[in-house]
C-alpha cells in the first residue's frame, strides 16, 4: 500500500500479461502515450495460460489490492489453446475467492490484443479506480510480510 | 554469490523526461548482488552496448538487467551483447521502463518510483535466471507440398530446383488444380493450359519430385524439421507403373453416364476416366461408385482391353509413411455452394450457371469444344447477366464476409471474351464495387468498358426468374440512375464466393495450425511473416492463406518455397531453450499436463529409479521434447505437484517477481 | 457381511488369485479402526473388521500395494471405487494388479458425534434396529443410529460401484442428494459473511497435513508444498488467514480430479469443513462446464485439462447475485 501525501489510497495492482498480445497491447498504450496509474506493475509471462493461481494468491499475500491477468483473446492465442485453459483455471480461481469472502472485484481477467492500446490503458484504469473504491486488501493478505 | 549489472538507458529524453535515472541507477545499485549500476545516453547503440560488455568482462558478470525499451524492442540486442562478452544469453533480463513507465506517466516522482520497483522485480529474477543453451535438432532435408494446384507445383518446382526432394500429395488423380478448368486468364488473355501444362509435365519430369496423385494425408507427427507424415494411397483400381494413358478403356469402357466433375458435370465421362488429356500423371483411375465390375462383379471390359495389364480390380488403399523437414500446404479453394441462394434460380435453370462452369462452357476442351452454348437448348445465348458478389462480402451468415477477390477480373475476361468471339451478344455485368488494384488490372477493366462495350451496372440483382419461354428475367436495381430494371436474359452467371477447401480444417488440426474464422490458414505476422504458419516448419501457398488470383498465388508459392528451402538448407535447427521440463523425481506421470500441451511435445517414460534403500523402481514420468515445446507454459500449471517448469519463467522467477513488487 | 468377507479374501488368498488384502482392522478402541495389509488366513481371521466404523477409503494405499510383486485384493464401498478409477486413470495405480471386492456403501457413524453427546468411556458400539446401544465403562447408553451418521455418509451421492472384479451383495444406483446444500448456504450470504464463516474456520488449521495425506487425489510423489522450487513451500503455521492458501491451492489442485469422497473433512482433528471447498469447485464445474463426475470412468477429459471455444469468461463470477 503506497500512501501520498494527501493521504488518498494508492492501491498497488499487480497485471499479468502474455507476451504476444497484451504485452504487445501494454507496450502500444506506451507507444500512443495513453495514461494509466502508475500503480499498475506489469510481469510478462509467455502466456496467460502460465499463470499459475499461487502467483495470483501470492501476490495478495505479499500486499497486492488487485491482481489482473491480461492474455489474447479467445481463439487468437499464440499458442492455440492457452487462454481457453486460462479461462477456466481463472473463472475457478476467481468463484473460489469469492466464496471465501475476498472481494470480487480486486481479481480480473481481460482479453487484449497487440492492438488494443487504448483497451489496456482504458482497462487499467477502471481497474485500478474499482480497487481504489474497494481499499486496502485486508482479507488475504500475510501480515508478517508487509512493509511496517 | 551473484554479480548483477544494471544498466539505466535515458533512451534520449524518452525515458530521462519523466524518469530521474540517475536515482534509479543510485537506488538499483544498492540492492543486494548489485556490482555495478551505470545509466547511458542510448544503451542500444553501439557505444551503449560495448559498455555493458565491458562492464560484463570487468566485473565478472553474472547477471545483467537492462532498464530500458520493452524487450519485444531489444532483448535480444542485449543477448547478442552479452553473448558476445562471454556472458549466457539468457542472463539478460529488461526492465521496461520506456513503454510500461516514462512514456504512461507524468509525474516524475512516481514514475521514478515505478521505474524502481520495474528494475528490482528484474533484478529479483535475473537472480534466479539460469543458463540456457539452445538445443539442436536435425532436418530431414526433404519436403512435403499438400494439394498439387499451380501453387503446390510452383512450390515444388522452386524446392527441387534448389537441390531439395519434394513430395506432392493430391488428393485428385490428377495435379493442375483449379488453373487446370480454366480457359483463359487475366489480364493477358493467354490460355490457362498454355502455362500450366508445361509446367506439370516439368514437374512430373523432374528427378528430385515425386508426384503422390489420388492420395491424402492422414496423419502428421512430429515438428519443424522432422515431421513423419502418413499419406493414404487411395486405391485407382489401376497399376500406375504399368498404365500408359493410352485410353483405350476410357473408350471401351460400357458405362458412360458418370457426371464429368473436372468439366463441372456439365458433360459424362466413363466409370473408367482419365481427368483431361494433359493430365499428370495420364494414368486411368477406376471410380469405385459407378464401375460395373467393382459393383457387381460383371464387366471387366477394361481388362480385356489393356494390352499392358494394367487393371487390378483388387487393388487396396495403401499407407506410406514419409518423413519430410518442411511441409507447405497448398490446398486452395474452391467455389462456395449456391444451395441457399434460390432467389438467383441456380439449380432452378440450367442456364443459370457458376462461373467456373462458365469457364468449362468456353474452353475449346469442354463440353461443347469451345463454341458458347446455352446448356439447356444447346441455342447460342443473346443476352448475358453477370452477377457479382454472390456470396461474398456477405454480412448473412448464408455468405462470406471477405471480398473473394479474382472475381472482378475473371467477369471482366468473360464479358470481353463473349463481346470479342460473338459481338452481337449484349453482356450486363451488375456490381457492388469493381475491384481492380493490380498491374494492368485497371487497364483491362476499362477496356471491357470502353473497347468492347459492356454494360457495368452498379446494383444488386434482386431475384432470376426462369420463364416458361426459355428466357431468364433478371430483376435488379440500377443504384446510380436509381431505377428497377428487368432484363430478358439468355443466360445468367454467377460470380460464387469462393472457399478454402474443405480437407483444409482437419488438415490444420493434423498440422497444429491455426486458422481464421473463415477457415483460411493463419499466417504467422500478416505482413512480415505471410507465408509462414505460426507452426515451425509449417508454410502456406495460395489460396488457402486467402484469395489470390493466379500471379499471386504464383508469388506466394514461391516465396514459400524459398522459406521452405531457407529451412532445408540447415542441417540442424536451433531451437528455442526457453521450453518446459519435468522433474523426474517429483512427476507422478498422471498425463495432465500431457492433456494441455497444444504441440503434443509430452510424452511418458517408463524410468528406473534408484531408491534411498537403494532398491529400484520403476515410475512413470513425463518427458518434453524441446525441440516440439514452444514454451507457452500451459502445462506448468495444469502439473498439481508443481515438477513441470519452465525454463526462462519457472515458478520461482514469477514469484521472484511478484514478491520484489510487492514488497 | 465381515464373516463373507473374510472368506472371500481366504478363499482368493488359497487359490492364489491375490497375494495380499487391503482392509481394515480394530486400533486401541472399538471404534478406532484403521486401514491394514493382510497377508494370511490367519491374521484375516484374527484381525479383519468390517463394522460401522470402517469408514476409511483404503484406495490410496493402492498407489503403493498395487506396484509390488502378485496382486493385491481389496474392499471398495461404492464411493471408494470412484476414487480407485481416478488413480487408474492418473496412472497413479496398476489396475490390472488391482482386484476389487465390492462391498455394500454406508452409512457408517462418526464417534465424535456420540462422544459429543456426552458419551465417554466407550468400549463397543452396536446398531439394534437404528438405535445405538452404545457400553461405556460407566454402563449403557443409546442414542438414535442416525444422529451419529458422518455428514460425508449423509450426503451419499452413489450406491453404485463404478468399477469391481466382484461384488458382494447387490449393487446400488447413484442418488440425488442433497450435498451442495452447505455450498449453496454459502453463496447466498454476504461477501463479509463468507469471509468471516472461513476465517473462523481456517484459522483452526493447525497445518497437521491430515487432509492432505488422507486425499486419493493427493498423491502426488513430492507435494508442491514441499518443493522448494514452487516458492510456497511449507512454512511454520501461524494464526493468520494465510493458512487458506494452503488449502485454497490444495482445492484448486484437487479441482476436477475430487471425487468428494469427504475423507478430508472426517479426518480433519479441527473439524474444519474443508470439503465445502472441494463441493464448491464441483458445483461450479457443473454448472458452468456441464455435469462431471470424477472418477465415474477412466476415460473422459477432466475439466480443468478441456475447454470450448464458447466457455463463459471469468467474469461470470461478477456477475453473480450477492456482494
């Protein structure tokens, strides 16, 4: 959690991307120098179908507000089948997170393409803006790690 | 212990503008394993990069993190750099500060910040990256062309004219595909046969070819340089080795009421056929499904008459198993169905017809040697009605929604064929748009216009009437002059869209290709890598990569082959090191992660293992082989107890990652 | 039923059909039974049980009997061979090594249920007509036979063995029933409610492993828990809700692969109900991907290893009713 200095809290949203599209997406929002918060810190993974959820369930652990994980659209993927594995690992994941009363709204799957800049940047920002609302993640989280 | 270099680039003003990198190489320089951290002007010029290799020689390098561009940009600048001053390749890692930071944010503090928390999540990583060598793998230098059309013949050609074997497969008894039924062509007018024959007797002649007529593949195994591919020989019912094409059965042959498909079922052929005189290879086929012999055991006319004994009336389907380095598919189209389209009557009147049987209708081969009949009363036609786009630009789900492309240009050749053989025929030719980019292509269009005067209307044709007369109504909209016209026609032609066969799709699931919706092969980038498939060793000729008129095609076969040759030429290929790998102490061989992998690159081994009682046991264990695995990780995850990796992005990198950003 | 029983095993073990047998024999207390290997008609006769509380599936210890020399017989209730044709088809077993007995299913009793009736001292258990008669070392008592049913035997979801070589007695038929109740309870409270529901929950766990090494889908040769490679290694536990990623990642692993045999939530000393977790991936599964049953065959795609190009996206789980 990153406070400024008027206070308003900083959410800090951890963005998967697969290499080939939203990597390519991200680099292209850079590109058309379309803003996003500086909140968002992107890994680039070869796939969305890397994905493994301990790293989704880690990084909330280790202080992360919001996690999003950004891969091609379906039927576009760079390696055929990844995303429709991913969509449905991350559908569980994400159903299972709810029931145990973890906010829904800090977890996202979204499909962008290595043209869609503006959807990325678009994208982040209602993200990080919905976690912003729903502040600090405080339900799945490992005390012990955090910065005092 | 790890010593990391990191190396801040201010990409001009690009990055310095909005990030402070002189904090940001102060601040990297302090986290632990960090030697050495230095920002420079542009770190991908040339005196950027001898920095790096010098600093990577000085300081005895182990680990390298560039702050700059997005990899997609440099990466491998920076791996060649690092490979040349001794230093692993994937030892490298970039943070993105360009694209994913200076460039998004304004502010400098913040953006500074992130660039921080974006070099430590690199550093985090490169920590953990280990050295990887590219593995090699051989290729058989042999290649396997799929459809035996002008453009799996030019390909074949060009292959074996650079010193390499070549395999076509057709699934026809003869190749020549579609430019074979055609009459003339654009915008030269020259005769398709003309062109095509010499070249498939060339191909035929030629050593290092071997024509695989009347045959399919039915499976595909194996990767880039190494497929084994299963081609099924369907049986002709004739020996091929003795056969000489002299014809004599095809005249003997008793029954002759079988729908002649290469002349579009306009006329018969006999159950005993060879395609069209200049056929290759001119062998006779037997078609199982109209033969008496075969039927019913009563006949064998044709044996008798084979003065070489060529006849083999129980002759079986035969698999051969080939192993080729590169197969290029060349399966072409073909003209879409007109079942759905009732209200322009085909099927309703003989004499509304396709173009490609219009083709068949004017070729001096056809049905009617070359004198442009009506086919229903066989009378010569006064008034023709060419329709555009039927079936093309579609947005219904009863057409297609991509413009086919040739259509434009093969109405122009025919309305300016028919006005030049018999002037006193009047040609309406109804568009939606005319098409004509491509050298000479305008020209030709215009001359139909202007020299031979037909009758370009913009409109689409609403419905097709035949009349008890014998004439055909066409009733249709003049858009420009914004009127309803009714035409009383003698003929009706319709321009169909056209579509990738339809062996196509199980092929591309046999190849693990992609396809488009549409069913057309993808290619691997649309404009720089447009004649590759985004599979290894996979290449695409003509038209089942899309619509492409005859030079295009021509165009693409070559440039096909040429990247097919591009790969033959190497006696090993280097692969990819950043693939999975299974931990064989730690697999359960439970196939899951077999079931994910797109490439069929796992497979399962029965392995001994040495116990700590030092008794042995045999599990079963996963095994990648890296020269198939494209590393898209699918598997790592679907592996419960975690033994799958990968490396490059292994578990403990990510989480490296994840942990140094959220620290 | 155990007289039969022991006579069949006798009977396989004389004609060489099977060279050992995986049951059950009596621990410390009556009602303390524990899975055993038996290799001769006599430890058969002496130790072989087969009662009311013979609940534990003894399939997993078929991933190791199953690999040693001659074949090993055992006794599956229906809901076992479930589990037994999920590890064939994971490979995890030799089934050709394997000779199934099927036996009649439950509904076998929880002790902890009568003890919580105030019950102590007990030395044996007896079922008259659905009454306990239950001798304790303070005299009798009795309590009604179904208020001490395990929830997973009251939840009974089959009565018919998916895969035997043969059975004793008749063969039953798969039941509605009424499991994903609890899940359901679940859904339809707020997001804080669950929250609070698991935190009181998994903040019992004391990170013991005994759901983990009871699990027939847990057999996995090196846990991903005790790989250091994986980055979530095993750490000390600690009273912090951090011990639901244990569990989370244990659900997600088993997702599509748990035959919800409930063997995690019986053995649970905490109590924790860790198979609503399990029920929950099922019923999402079922409802989003169409009806799956894991281990009703040895050949179908499990879900998490299929897809189809129409599947719903993730955000269906927005999209949901409650907050």
């Amino acid at each position: 959690m990153q406070v400024n200095d008027n206070k308003e809290f900083q959410p800090l949203i951890v963005a998967f991307c697969c290499n080939w599209c939203s990597y390519a997406g991200a680099d292209l929002s850079g590109t058309n120098r379309l803003n996003y918060p500086t909140n968002v810190k992107i890994i680039r993974v070869p796939c969305s179908c890397r994905v493994n959820p301990m790293f989704i369930l880690r990084a909330f652990q280790k202080g992360a507000d919001g996690v999003i994980l950004c891969g091609c659209h379906p039927g576009d993927c760079h390696y055929t089948s990844g995303n429709y594995f991913t969509r449905r690992r991350m559908t569980l994941l994400f159903s299972m997170l709810d029931f145990l009363g973890i906010e829904r709204d800090r977890t996202r799957v979204e499909w962008v393409s290595a043209a869609e800049g503006a959807k990325f940047a678009a994208t982040m920002n209602e993200f990080t803006e919905a976690v912003k609302k729903l502040g600090p993640n405080r339900r799945l989280e490992d005390l012990r790690c955090r910065k005092q | 212990m790890q010593r990391i270099g990191v190396f801040v680039c201010h990409c001009g003003t690009n990055i310095a503008a909005t990030v402070d990198v002189k904090t940001v190489a102060e601040t990297l320089g302090k986290e632990p394993g960090v030697v050495i951290s230095q920002d420079y002007q542009y770190m991908c010029s040339e005196s950027g990069q001898n920095l790096v290799k010098d600093a990577i020689k000085e300081h005895n390098l182990t680990g390298i993190v560039i702050c700059s561009c997005s990899p997609r940009m440099h990466e491998n600048t920076f791996r060649k750099a690092a490979a040349a001053a001794g230093l692993n390749p994937y030892l490298v890692e970039i943070a993105n500060i360009r694209e994913q930071c200076s460039w998004i944010h304004k502010e400098i503090a913040t953006a500074t910040e992130k660039a921080v928390i974006l070099g430590r999540a690199a550093i985090a990583k490169v920590h953990l990256n280990a050295p990887l060598t590219a593995g090699e793998s051989p290729v058989v230098k042999k290649a396997l062309v799929i459809g035996g059309g002008i453009a799996g013949i030019q390909t074949a050609l060009d292959i074996a004219e650079a010193g390499f074997d070549v395999d076509i497969v057709e699934k026809n008894p003869t190749i020549g595909g579609k430019m074979a039924q055609i009459d003339k062509t654009f915008p030269t007018l020259d005769c398709a046969a003309c062109i095509l024959t010499p070249k498939m007797v060339e191909a035929s002649q030629n050593e290092r070819i071997t024509i695989r007529s009347f045959s399919e593949v039915t499976d595909v195994k194996g990767f880039v340089g190494n497929f084994t591919v299963k081609i099924k020989k369907k049986a002709r019912y004739v020996d091929e080795t003795k056969c000489t094409g002299c014809g004599l059965c095809t005249e003997k042959c008793p029954m002759k009421k079988v729908p002649n498909e290469f002349n579009m079922g306009l006329d018969n052929r006999s159950a005993v056929y060879i395609p069209f005189a200049q056929a290759v290879p001119k062998v006779a086929t037997i078609d199982p499904n109209y033969c008496m012999m075969l039927k019913t055991g009563k006949c064998g006319v044709c044996s008798k008459v084979c003065s070489v004994g060529a006849i083999n009336y129980k002759q079986q389907d035969e698999i051969i198993e080939e192993k080729y380095g590169a197969i290029i598919v060349a399966t072409g189209f073909n003209p879409i169905s007109l079942d759905k389209y009732d209200e322009f009557a085909y099927g309703q009147s003989p004499d509304v017809v396709t173009s490609l049987e219009l083709e068949r209708l004017m070729n001096a081969a056809g049905p009617n040697g070359g004198t442009l009949l009506r086919p229903s009363d066989k009378t010569h036609p006064h008034t023709i009605v060419f329709v555009q786009c039927v079936g093309s630009r579609c947005d219904d789900s009863k057409g297609k929604p991509y413009c086919s492309k040739i259509c434009c240009m093969y109405t122009a050749k025919h309305a300016m064929l028919i006005r030049e053989k018999y002037p006193d025929t009047e040609v309406y030719v109804f568009y939606i748009d005319v098409r004509t980019p491509g050298k000479n292509f305008d020209e030709f269009y215009r001359r139909a216009v202007e020299q031979y005067n037909v009758h370009y209307i913009k409109g689409m044709v609403g419905k097709v009437t035949p009349k008890s007369d014998g004439k055909i109504d066409v009733q249709a909209s003049d858009l420009l002059a914004n009127e309803q016209l009714h035409i009383n026609a003698d003929m009706v032609v319709l321009a169909a869209a056209i579509e990738p066969d339809k062996t196509a799709r199980p092929l591309a699931t046999m190849l693990t290709t992609q396809m488009d919706t549409n069913d057309f092969f993808t290619e691997a980038h649309p404009k720089l890598r447009p004649v590759e498939s985004a599979t290894a060793g996979i290449f695409l000729s003509g038209a089942c990569q899309g619509p492409k008129d005859i030079p295009e095609t021509v165009a693409q076969a070559s440039a096909a082959a040429a990247k097919a040759i591009g790969l033959l030429c190497k006696n090993s290929i280097t692969c990819n090191p950043c693939v999975a790998h299974s931990n064989e102490l730690m697999c359960n061989g439970c196939s899951s992660c077999e079931k994910v992998c797109p490439y069929g690159a796992i497979t399962y081994i029965d392995k001994e293992f040495r116990m700590p009682d030092r008794t042995t046991k045999v599990r079963r264990v996963a095994s990648v082989n890296p020269a198939v695995c494209q590393g898209c990780g699918a598997c790592t995850v679907a592996c419960p107890s975690g033994a799958m990796d990968l490396n490059g992005f292994s578990n403990s990198q990510i989480m490296a990652e994840v942990d140094a950003i959220c620290k | 039923m155990q007289e039969a029983m022991i006579n069949k095993a006798k009977q396989l073990l004389a004609d060489g059909t099977v060279s050992r047998v995986i049951g059950w024999k009596r621990g410390e207390f009556a009602y303390d039974i524990t899975p055993a290997v038996f290799e001769t008609a006599e430890e058969l006769e002496k130790d072989f049980v087969f009662d009311d509380f013979t609940s534990a599936n003894v399939s997993k210890y078929l991933v190791k009997e199953s690999k040693k020399e001659g074949k090993v017989l055992v006794f599956l209730k229906p809901c076992d061979t479930y589990s037994l044709n999920q590890l064939t088809k994971e490979h995890r077993v030799d089934r050709d090594n394997i000779y199934v007995v099927g036996i009649p299913g439950g509904p076998k009793l929880d002790i902890e249920k009568i003890k919580a009736k105030g019950i102590t001292g007990i030395t044996s258990v007896k079922n008259d007509n659905f009454t306990l008669k239950i001798e304790t070392l303070y005299g009798e008592e009795t309590m009604p036979f179904y208020e001490a049913v395990l929830d997973k035997c009251a939840s009974c979801k089959s009565k018919k063995h998916v895969t035997y070589d043969e059975l004793i007695g008749e063969d039953g038929d798969t039941l509605e029933s009424n499991r994903f109740d609890m899940v359901e309870q679940l859904e339809n409270m707020t997001s804080q409610e669950r929250y609070d529901f698991w935190r009181s929950e998994l903040s019992k766990c004391i990170r013991c492993n005994a759901c983990r090494n009871v699990c027939p889908a847990c057999t996995c040769e090196n846990c991903v828990f005790d790989n250091p490679a994986s980055g979530i290694d095993n750490k000390a536990p600690a009273d912090s809700f951090e011990e639901n990623m244990f569990h989370i990642i244990r659900a997600f692993h088993v997702a599509g692969r748990c035959t919800d045999c409930g063997e995690c939530s019986r053995v649970c000393p905490q109590h924790i109900p860790l198979h609503l977790l399990n029920r929950k991936f099922i019923k999402d599964i079922n409802s989003l991907y169409g009806e799956y049953q894991a281990g009703a065959d040895t050949t179908s795609r499990a879900p998490l290893t299929d897809y189809t190009a129409d599947d719903c996206e993730a955000s269906i789980v927005h999209e949901r009713g409650v907050e």
